[in-house]
C-alpha cells in the first residue's frame, strides 16, 4: 500500500515480474457508512424489479465478460501471477456460472409449495427473501470468479451488494465492477470498495450490511464468524482446503496421475480445492508415483504467461510459506521426488512444482494448508486405511477418489469428510454451476452454486394461508369439552 500521496493507494504488482502493473485509490474509512446507506436505498429498486428481468440483466453482464474475455485474461494473469490460460478458464468458469444462474435463477426462487400435513384447510408455501444488502469479501486467487458468483447470486436473489476484493488483486476487482455497470446493473446496486482488512471489518461490522458471504483463510474466517455472531448477520464462510486424492488399486493410473498432477499444480496450487494430499493404495503406489513424477517434470515453469504451464505464487510471504513447509516436511523424514526449488532466478515468486512422498500422515505437510505447487505422497494398504488418513486433517472442503468401480466410489464418497467429492475427477465439481459447493470441519459453513447456493442469499419465508374462512378453529377460544374430547380421540387414532 502507498500512503505517501495525498489519497492513499493500493498498488498491484505482478509476481511474475515484481513490476507495479497499476493501483486503486484505497476507500476511506469514514465514507464506508454512506456506501451502505446507498446499498440499502437500492433495495427499493432492486429487490422488487421482477426475477426475470434481474435475469436479463445479467445475461447482459456475461455477454460484457465474453466480450471482454481477453482483457480480463491477461489482467487476471498479470495480477496474480498465472498464465493467461489459467486466467482464460477463469472467465470461462465464471460466464458458465453466469448463464446457469440467468437461465435457471428465476426457477429457483420461485415461491416452493409445502405439504400442510393433517391441515386439509390450508395451503403453505415458502418464499425466497433477499436479505437486503450483502457484504461479499473476497480473496486473491482467483480474483474474478470467486468475487463475481457469490455477488452474481446475490444480485440475482434481488440483494445489493458491497464488494470488497482482495488488496493484491484491486485492478481485477475494479475492472469487474465497471464492466458489469456498463452492463446494465445500476452504480448502487453493486459497489465495489478497495482496502485492506479493516475495509473488510467495517463492512462485517455495519448494522445496515444485513448478510456476508466470505471467501479466505481460516484464520480470518474465524473472526468474521464471531463478529457475525455478535450480531447475529447471517454468514456464508467459504475457507481453506487440504483436499485429499484417494487413488485404489483397480484406477486408471494414468488418469489418476494426470489429475493429481492438474489438481496440485494448476494456478501454481494456490487454488482452495487443490489436491495437497494423495493417498495410493500400495500395490500399485510405484507406477502411480513414476506417472506422478514424468508427468511433474513435463511442465515448464516461468514468467512467460503465453508459453508456461505454471505461474509465479502470489507474493514473497506465499513462496516463503510452501517453501518452509517442504523444508519442514523433509525434516520429518519426507522425501522430495520432484522439484523442491525456489526458482526465484526467474524473477518472480516461483518454485519448481513439487512431488513429496511422505511416511508419517501427522506431520505438517499432511495436516496445515499449503496453497503452493506441491503435492504430498501416502502409500496405503487399502481404502478403509485411504479413507481414514483423508478424513483426518480437519478440514473438509472437497476429495477426490480413482477407481474403474464406480460403484466402490459411490460409497467410499459417502465415508469422505468432504462438501464435494468427485470421483475419476478432480475439481470439475467447482466448475459445474448446478452442484453446490462449500465445507464441512474448518473449510467453512453455507454453500454458494446451485439452487441451494443461491437460496442461501434469502431468507426462508414460510407462508400458511387458511383456504376456507371459518369464523374460528376448533381450538381457539372458547373451546368446548366435546371439541377436547374429539380431538383426543383423533390424536389416538391419526398417530398412536
Ligand atoms: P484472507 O483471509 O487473508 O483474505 C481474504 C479477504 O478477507 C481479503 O479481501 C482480505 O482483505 C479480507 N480480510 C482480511 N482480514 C479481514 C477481517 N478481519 N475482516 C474482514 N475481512 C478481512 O485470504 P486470502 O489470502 O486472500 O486467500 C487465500 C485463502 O482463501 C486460502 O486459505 C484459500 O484456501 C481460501 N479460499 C477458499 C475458497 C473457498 O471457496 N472455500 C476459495 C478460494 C480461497
């Protein structure tokens, strides 16, 4: 952050490069509250325009991304560090969440009819509420889609939003707020506010931000869970991730192989669902291994953002974490199969993607998020071993799990701490706009996507409505000894 000029600033520099790429002037504290006050204000509009057309809305802000798909690519890239590729199939996955929520949104918040149970003379239904204005906080890699979908959802859900995305990706951030006001969604409706964590607190804290939905560490998760609950604001946490590959001896090692190795390295493994752990079933761990390894050493990593399969971390502080955490892990007795480099020569935070194979499944390595190109070995003797050492670390943020029967994985999903599981896949669930996603254990609380995602952005309103007048129910006042009577013998012959 610059605070020597007159309006402080917060510079974006490119990590592949260390070179500034741009900056954003830093929203003062104190005009906090009257962003707020105009996110409320623009809930009379927006909350009663009809679904169908805050539909048409968005459609038009994914035509405004598509049409912009290269811009934002190469920002994306340049912000965080990845390849323009990395930064390609972050549009493509956030117009694919878009065109499902234009296409299916309305549908989901359509008032849902209930069953009025033993009340024949009524007729229940549930509506879909927004909650008013909603605070979205957002974290850096994955500066575009994990910012737009959760206020794409909470527009469509007929929300305001105030968007604060993360300081070492403001450019993104800002860019995606202009492109989506020139697409027809008004200045107020959504707002865009750049700062560090106190940003972030202010708009947690606020009385007028009636819902938040955070993505980010754990770490800061925690303090927005308390704070939300000292006021009660409902939350949506989506944390870290220590996600675990199971790979059985009847897998397509092949596939499985090239899945661990697209799982841990892609966006240079600073991706919440990256594959950190994989657990192999031992009669087939040295061909999986081998596979692991050839298909590691293949990839070419660099600043050449066209040309590399893998990109720069985020920052110093984020190559010094994954770098410590192989360092440790070898003091602990692992063994680095590939990789283990910082390649820092190259100009940028970079380090040669990593392969580890490690004995003891309680060492760090197996336990603390690293969020770096690394991936960490097990062998197993069989999938109940698997599925106990991949339950184990606390999290449970999503799995995934190779074997040719699918029915063996079916129910090994079932027996996986996970929000999602995919099995011969790895995080193409992340990208299926229907299925909804989220944590259990310390990855977090509420799901974003799908029906159920969205619908996280209301509130369940439960609606009776009595069909046919009467003057009263038999059990309001005055209440006859024979009515008691008749509804004792009912009870004894509907339940008992
Ligand atoms: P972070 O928690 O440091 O920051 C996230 C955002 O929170 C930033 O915008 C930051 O400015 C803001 N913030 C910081 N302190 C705050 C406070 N006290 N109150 C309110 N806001 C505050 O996370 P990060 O380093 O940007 O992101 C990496 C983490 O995010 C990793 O742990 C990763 O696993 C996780 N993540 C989770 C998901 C998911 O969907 N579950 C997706 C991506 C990343």
């Amino acid at each position: 952050m610059n605070t020597n000029m007159s309006i402080p600033e917060i510079v974006s520099v490119n990590p592949a490069t260390k070179k500034t790429i741009g900056s954003v002037s830093l929203t003062p504290l104190d005009q906090l509250p009257e962003i707020f006050l105009q996110a409320q204000k623009a809930k009379t509009y927006w909350t009663h325009l009809q679904r169908s057309k805050r539909a048409k809305i968005l459609r038009n802000v994914r035509k405004k991304l598509v049409a912009h798909m290269d811009e934002l690519s190469e920002l994306i890239a340049s912000e965080t560090g990845k390849t323009n590729w990395e930064g390609f199939l972050e549009v493509f996955t956030t117009v694919e969440h878009l065109r499902h929520m234009c296409r299916f949104g309305a549908e989901y918040l359509e008032p849902e009819a209930r069953s009025s149970g033993i009340f024949q003379n009524k007729k229940c239904y549930i509506n879909y509420i927004p909650h008013g204005v909603v605070g979205v906080i957002s974290p850096w890699n994955y500066p575009l889609i994990l910012t737009s979908t959760p206020v794409v959802e909470a527009l469509m859900a007929g929300n305001t939003v105030v968007l604060k995305p993360s300081e070492l990706t403001p450019l993104t951030g800002k860019r995606m707020g202009e492109l989506f006001h020139e697409a027809g969604i008004p200045e107020n409706v959504l707002q865009v506010v750049q700062g560090l964590g106190d940003v972030g607190a202010s708009i947690v804290d606020n009385q007028k931000i009636d819902m938040i939905c955070f993505t980010g560490s754990v770490e800061v998760g925690r303090k927005i869970a308390l704070a939300c609950a000292n006021k009660l604001k409902p939350v949506i946490l989506e944390l870290g991730g220590k996600d675990p590959m199971i790979v059985l001896e009847d897998a397509n090692l092949e596939r499985a192989a090239g899945a661990a190795v697209w799982g841990g390295f892609s966006n240079s493994g600073q991706t919440c669902i990256s594959t950190e752990r994989v657990y192999v079933v031992e009669d087939v761990a040295d061909r999986f291994i081998n596979l692991v390894k050839k298909k590691t050493e293949e990839l070419s990593t660099g600043p050449d953002k066209t040309a590399s399969d893998i990109g720069a971390l985020i920052n110093e502080q984020q190559q010094k974490r994954v770098l410590d955490h192989i360092k440790e892990a070898v003091a602990n007795g692992a063994k680095i199969l590939s990789g283990g480099k910082d390649l820092s020569e190259l100009g940028g935070y970079f380090i040669k993607p990593t392969v580890l194979e490690a004995f003891d499944n309680n060492s760090d390595i197996m336990k603390k998020e690293t969020f770096g190109p690394e991936i960490c070995i097990v062998r197993v003797k069989d999938e109940d071993d698997a599925i106990e050492k991949a339950n184990s670390s606390g999290y449970g943020l999503s799995a995934s799990i190779f074997t040719k029967s699918k029915k063996r994985g079916r129910a090994l999903a079932q027996r996986t701490t996970a929000g999602s599981v995919c099995i011969n896949d790895v995080m193409t669930n992340y990208i299926t706009a229907d299925l909804p996603f989220g944590g259990v254990g310390v990855s977090g609380i509420g799901r974003v996507h799908g029906p159920e995602g969205l619908r996280s952005f209301c509130q369940t309103q439960s609606v009776l409505i009595d069909r046919f007048g009467l003057n009263k129910e038999p059990w309001w006042f005055p209440m006859s000894e024979g009515t008691k009577k008749l509804f004792k013998s009912l009870t004894k012959i509907i339940y008992g």
